[in-house]
C-alpha cells in the first residue's frame, strides 16, 4: 500500500509537496516510524485498524451534521486513520507563528473598537472595516478585562508546494474544531496506543485546560466559583456534538438562547427551581444571532438585551461581540504592514496572496486575472460563497466582473495555492489528498500571551485535486502529531482552586427534555411489551380470520387505544388486513403514536441533553438508532419485526438499568424517572382498561394473562397467589400494591417523591402537581377490589370510573409539571434600552 502510494509520490512530484515523502519518494525521517509499523502490521491490519476507528467514533455517538444530507443529525464523523506528522523544529515555527499572528489579531481588534488609530493613519482602509458587516456599531468601545480582546483564535494553514506554510483563513468569531481534536486523539490513542507512545506525542490537553483557568480568571462576578454556560444554537447545528462534548469535558452548563433570560443588568440561567446568575458565556452562536434587539430580530438563537448586559460588563462574552470583524479576507492584505508596526517583526507566517478590490491597482489586477484566482466576498454567508476563477464560463467571468465593479470593496482575490498532500486511507486504498490544519491558540491569562495547542484538527479533501476542504464538503478528519516534543501539560502558575461541591444546575429546557426522555422511554417500553404479546398471538391464532375472535379483538382494540392511532381496530375495514396496520402501527415513522415515531422521539430527546447522558448510556442510545433503522429495513416481515423487537425491549431495559446504576440521584435521575412514572402510570391505567367489559370466563381469562404479560407482572402474580389467574388479584397487584413497581400507587407515590425532592429551596407548601397526585393516591387506597370488579350492564364501572380519573389526573399533573418547571423556559423577549454608540 506504501509502496503504491510512494511511486504515484515519485510520478507526480513536480506538482505539489506530500508531507510524508520529498520528490524522489524517500519518506521524511519523522514519518519512517509510523511506516514501519504499516509495513509490520500490513494491510489488512491496517484496514482493520481503520474500522476500529469507525466503531469507537459510532460508539462514542461523535457526528457532524452536513446540512442537507439524507443521514442528517446522525451522519458519523469521519476520522482517517493515518494522522498528520509535523517535526518538532517545524512545529516550533508554525506555533511562533500562530501565537504572533494571534496576538497582532488581538490588537487590531482593540484598536478597531478603540481609538481606530489605524484607520486615521491610512494603515487601514475606512471601506475595508464599515462595509464588513462583522463590524458591529453596537459593541463599539466595549472591552474585556485585561490584556486579551481576543481569547480564542484559529487558523487554518496549508503548506504550498516549496513546504513554506500559509494561513487561508483566520478564525475569531466563534472557532469550532477543537472538541474535534480532542476526541479525534481519544479515537486514535485507543486505536493505535504503542503508536503515540513510542512518536513521543505531544499532548493537547494543556490547551484546555489554559482555556479554563483564563475564563475562571476573567470572572470579575464569582472567581472562586464561576457559573460558566456554553451558548449553543441547539441539536441543528453542524457541531453540535463538540458543543455537548466540551460541555461536558470541561464542567460548562450546555444551553439555548431560550435558557438565559435578561432581568435587572445581567444575564440569568432559567433552571428548574430559580434563576441563577451566569458569570461567562462562551458562545458558539455566530454574534449578529446573538441578539435579536440589538442586531437580527429574526434570530431565536440568542438572549434578548445580551449586548446592553456585555456593554455594562456584567458578563463575560467569549468570544465578544464583533469579533468576526477579523475574518475579513480583505485584512491579509495588510497584515505585514500591521505586523511591522503593531509589533515590529515580520510575519511569520505569511497570508495566502491577496488582492482586496476596494483598490484601484488591485482591482485592475483581479479583473484582469479572475480566471486564475479565488474571489471571495468579504463577509462570506451561506449564499456568497468562494468562486473558483477557473471554473467560470465566459459569462459568468462577465458577470463578476460586472459585480465586482459596482461594489469593488466587497471583494477579494486569493492565489489559488496548491497546497500539500498527504496519505489517506480511502475505500482500502492510501492515496494523497490536499490536506489543510486548523491551529488554535487562547490566551494564557496568568502568562499574558497566546498558548497554542499541540497539534490541532487536520482535514482532507475527500476526492483527489479538491482544494476547498471543509467538513461541509465531506472533508476527511485527521488527528495531528506534533512529534519528538516533550508533553506540554504544564502545572506551574496554575490557581489551584478549592475543591468544592456546587449545585448542578439544570436549564429548564434541558429539564424538560429529560422529562420528555423518560416519557418516551417508558413508552417505548410498553409499545415493545405489548406488540410483542399481540404479535405472538396473532401469530399462534388457529383461525384464518383472527380478527373474528372476539378476545384477539379487544387486545387489538387495546393497543389502538393505548397509541392512539384511531380508527385503527375500531374501523371493520381494518379487520380484514389487520397485518398492514399492525406493520403501521410498529414502522411507520409518520404515524403518530407509532413505535417508530415514539423511538424517534426518545432519541431526539437524547440527543438534546447528551451532555448529560454517561457513554454507555449514549451507546445504548445509539443502538437503539440501529434498531429504528432495522425497522423499516424489514419491510412489513411481521416475523422479522417480532425479533427487532425482541432486541429492542433488551436495549431499552438495558437503558433503563445503567439509568438507575450510573445517574447520581440528583435532579437529572429524578427528571428523567418522574416522566418514566407518569409514562408508566398512564399506559398502566390504558391497558387495564380493556378488562372494564366483562366477557366470559375463557376470554377473560385470556384478557387477565394479557394484562399481566404486558406488565411483566405474570410471575410475580403466581408467586404472590399460587392459583389461577383472578381478577380480584390482578387489580389489588397492578393498581394497590405498593411494593410492586408495576403497580399504580407504586409509580403514583415515587413520582411525588422525586418531585418533593426537586422543588424549590424553602418551598414548603404542595405545588399544583403534588396535590394532583396526593388525591390519585387517596383514591386508589380508598378503592374497594370488590367494587372495581362488581358489574352493571356487563361493564366494571367502577372500574373504569377510576382508570379513566387516572389517566386524566395524571395528563393534568404533566401540565402542572410543565408549568412550574418549564413554561418559563417559552419566555422569549423583554425590553431594554439600546443606543448605538457614534462612530
């Protein structure tokens, strides 16, 4: 495979530079390693080693929404299995030069929303920054204490055919990637372990935890114990994952827009008990989102009245508003320039050649050339994208150039940069691919300088010859190794803080997607349950037409009531084919209160509060997705769907088991449980109520064992009472006893329990929800068995009278929750003053 790779290095050498080997194909000493533990393992190993790879990233539940794509919120995240290797020596230059590079963005960035002392020295064009729309009037003279305006910044470097490394892009809005990184190294440290010890790799945590201390420190509010959110747009977005998985690696409370709330000067966490102060926001909302008073108010991604609130410094912004000002293509024009004197050194590293068109000369050079260069809008949006000069039509070349001379100052042009390759394994094979590193840097508050983390998140073009390289366009990940440097984790000049126990805190919206979780849980459970009882006896049903048999009849009746899917089996018609609604009623994804829908719900609600899920509760999950798919897969083969849900009930319990073994009994355990038992409690009370009509002796008999079967509760019947099945003993067992957790005062009793335990610190008096439940629970202990089976005009009325009060409180005590929990989560918008600044 090597040696493959190798002469097709040797036939193409003059076109471009290959990290892993010079023009005439001998490979580069930092690399002779790594390939000669390929050439050990061989290559079969090696692709073995690569879906090993694919595993740990699919267990670990890491994705990357490519908008548009038909696998969506659930599409893997690709990692190659053969990383970048960059030498100590030439590491050490890239890092100077990133650490430089952030530091001169981090003054531009204060003077551009300080004194504009470049602009008023001609060193910055005026066109250049007002008609960028990351400059934000609103934000101007606003400033983040200390020495850094700029706290995070990425670059994304290639290395151009004489192996001189450029920057194409400067990242400072919101950077992304570096979660990435970090789970890429996990993926490849478990993959391949001797590798990294024996290339002595150096490490990136050091990175993190810089990034950390720095925000803890700027915490003007709380220093000893700052409440850090990270501000996200929600499940949507394209990394959404780094965004739970920082989260939750670095002790950040994950949240909407919807979560904060302004009130009084400053920023406030919705939780479900209080509002809670918030100290620092680091956000991964791109700024004119933030705010939709100050800037668009068509967002609903952001917190009414954050600016005011920033402006007052009552809370810290990372990175602040109006950052993305330096993601200006047209600003490397004049970097050099701005580097000599901002800080009096040449830089380092050198911007990919640009031409901004806002120039007389410049313009003149693009439009003469514009089919030999990369043009790029200033302020790139979803819509005004980079064009590739040579891919353009005659008319199309027209056409911008008609474009760039009505708005010239809008416009870059960029050397089209042949960029290095490097190996990849693709479909079995080790090719070149162009191959682009996003470095990050944060600032280092306690040294007052930038910290570069060792090594970075490298991506490759998925196809041969493509030189715009992003995850959106299907990019290849590679995990980075900075080889031969010693580790940087560093503990000296680190506050050391006091450990300390702090409330978890719980943003109503997660809150209520916990609940929800355990809702559609237990749902699913008693779906499961019941399909597979009805499956086994419509399978076993002797007659050619089950439907006529009166006791199958109900049961069917039962599970149409128990979805909800009306008319279902109360239609004649769907007697004569109840194979194709049953098919429906399991599958398809569309119908609503349908398995498939119900576990997609569960699901979904997983994957909003991932944060706070263990990794083998979030591989749990992640089987269950399996089975979603295995579903349809099967088309309508009732047998075959028999043993999905075979599988499933196994890997729901086994959810509902790591649920009570690995959650601490805090809030989050006691969320996801409340709506387990009210889910449970209503479902009970549902499937009981088809033994509300007395039938004979055989069906109801048959209806009893049903019942029990659907509970679980079979086996503890005949332990507990020895005889056959009565009905007397099933009602004292699945509604009063309560010891047994299938029972209705069991789930009714416990949910008031958690509840109780997660109100409000002093709130002494019953809520709404709990005198709901506290008058469910006097009802069914004050029932009488005798009178629940007594029978008027062939119906248990009294039974059904009380089954049908549960089912309705308990639909009023999730309102009731909802309401004291999570209806604040809903509110949206309050009003505060805003004046823009003169510029």
């Amino acid at each position: 495979m090597i040696e493959t790779y190798l002469k097709e290095r040797r036939a193409e050498a003059i076109h471009f530079f290959d990290e892993l080997a010079d023009a005439q194909g001998e490979i580069f000493p930092h690399w002779q390693k790594l390939v000669k533990y390929y050439d050990k393992i061989g290559d079969t190993k090696l692709v073995q080693k690569a879906a090993d790879v694919v595993r740990y990233l699919k267990e670990n539940g890491v994705t990357y929404n490519i908008y548009g794509d038909p696998e969506g919120l659930n599409r893997p995240w690709h990692l190659d299995p053969i990383p970048i290797l960059i030498e100590s020596k030439d590491w050490a230059e890239m890092e100077r030069g990133v650490k430089q590079r952030a530091e001169l963005m981090n003054l531009i960035l204060k003077d551009i929303y300080g004194s504009r002392t470049l602009i008023r020295q001609g060193l910055l064009p005026f066109d250049l920054i007002y008609n960028h729309q990351g400059f934000l009037r609103q934000v101007d003279k606003v400033r983040v204490s200390g020495e850094h305006q700029l706290i995070q910044y990425s670059a994304d470097l290639a290395r151009g055919p004489n192996g001189k490394m450029w920057v194409l892009y400067d990242r400072t809005d919101a950077p992304s990637g570096s979660g990435y990184a970090l789970e890429n190294r996990a993926a490849m440290t478990r993959v391949f372990p001797d590798l990294l010890r024996e290339n002595h790799i150096s490490k990136i945590s050091s990175y993190f935890q810089t990034f950390r201390n720095t925000l803890v420190r700027l915490s003007k509010q709380n220093q000893d114990d700052p409440r850090i959110v990270l501000l996200t747009p929600g499940p949507s977005n394209e990394t959404y994952f780094e965004h739970a998985y920082l989260a939750s690696t670095l002790g950040f409370i994950l949240v909407t827009g919807e979560d904060l709330v302004v009130r009084d000067g400053y920023v406030w966490l919705k939780t479900i008990s209080a509002l809670e102060k918030v100290d620092v926001i680091v956000r991964r909302v791109d700024d004119v989102f933030c705010d939709p008073l100050e800037f668009r108010e068509d967002s609903h991604l952001g917190v009414v009245g954050l600016t005011e609130v920033v402006r007052q410094n009552k809370v810290l912004l990372i990175n602040t508003l109006g950052s993305r000002i330096l993601e200006n293509p047209g600003l490397m024009a004049f970097l050099p320039g701005l580097c000599q004197t901002m800080l009096g050194e040449d830089l380092i590293l050198p911007s990919v050649a640009t031409w901004w068109c806002g120039q007389v000369t410049e313009k003149k050079y693009v439009l003469d050339n514009i089919q030999n260069l990369v043009i790029r809008p200033i302020y790139q949006t979803h819509i005004e994208k980079p064009i590739l000069g040579p891919d353009l039509t005659k008319e199309e070349v027209s056409a911008w150039k008609k474009k760039i001379e009505a708005k010239p100052f809008l416009y870059v042009g960029q050397e089209i940069v042949e960029f290095s390759t490097s190996p990849s394994l693709i479909d079995g094979k080790m090719v070149a691919r162009n191959t682009v590193l996003r470095t990050y840097a944060v600032a280092d508050y306690d040294r007052q300088t930038y910290e570069v983390m060792q090594g970075g998140l490298s991506r490759s073009a998925p196809e041969k010859g493509a030189f715009l390289v992003t995850n959106q366009k299907g990019g290849i990940s590679k995990d980075t190794w900075v080889i031969g440097s010693p580790s940087t984790i560093r503990t000296d000049h680190r506050v050391v803080y006091q450990l300390r126990k702090s409330e978890a805190y719980i943003p109503s919206s997660t809150g209520e997607n916990l609940y929800w979780l355990g809702r559609y849980l237990e749902r699913a459970i008693s779906l499961v349950r019941y399909l597979r009882i009805v499956l086994r006896q419509y399978n076993e049903e002797e007659s050619i037409e089950p439907w006529r048999d009166h006791s199958m009849l109900c049961i069917l009746k039962g599970l149409t009531d128990l979805t909800k899917t009306y008319p279902g089996f109360y239609d004649k018609k769907t007697g004569r084919d109840p194979a194709t609604e049953l098919v429906q009623i399991i599958a398809d994804y569309n119908k609503i209160g349908s398995l498939g829908s119900t576990l997609q719900s569960f699901v979904r609600n997983g994957y909003k509060v991932r944060d706070r899920l263990s990794l083998d509760i979030w591989r749990i999950l992640d089987s269950i997705s399996d089975e979603i798919e295995a579903l349809q897969k099967v088309n309508g083969d009732l047998p075959l769907l028999h043993g999905v849900l075979d599988r499933l009930i196994i890997k729901l319990m086994a959810f509902v088991g790591l649920n009570i073994d690995t959650m601490s009994r805090e809030a989050t355990w006691r969320l996801v449980n409340i709506g387990r038992f009210i889910e449970s409690s209503i479902n009970s009370a549902q499937i009981l109520m088809i033994l509300t009509p007395r039938q004979n002796e055989d069906i109801d008999q048959h209806l009893l064992e049903t019942v029990l079967l659907s509970q679980e509760s079979l086996v503890s019947y005949r332990y507990k009472y020895r005889s056959r099945v009565e009905i007397t003993g099933v009602l004292e067992l699945l509604i009063k006893e309560e010891l047994n957790p299938k029972s209705l005062i069991y789930q009714i009793n416990h949910c008031d329990e958690y509840i109780r335990k997660i109100k409000s610190t002093g709130e002494k008096n019953l809520n709404s929800a709990q005198k709901k439940l506290l008058e469910l629970s006097t009802l069914i202990r004050l029932s009488d068995i005798e009178k629940l089976d007594s029978t008027i005009h062939g119906n248990r009325k009294e039974l059904k009278i009380l089954l049908q009060k549960v089912i309705q409180n308990l639909i009023e005590v999730s309102d009731q929750i909802f309401q004291t929990y999570f209806a604040h989560s809903r509110e949206k918008y309050a009003f505060v003053s805003s004046k823009l600044p003169e510029i």
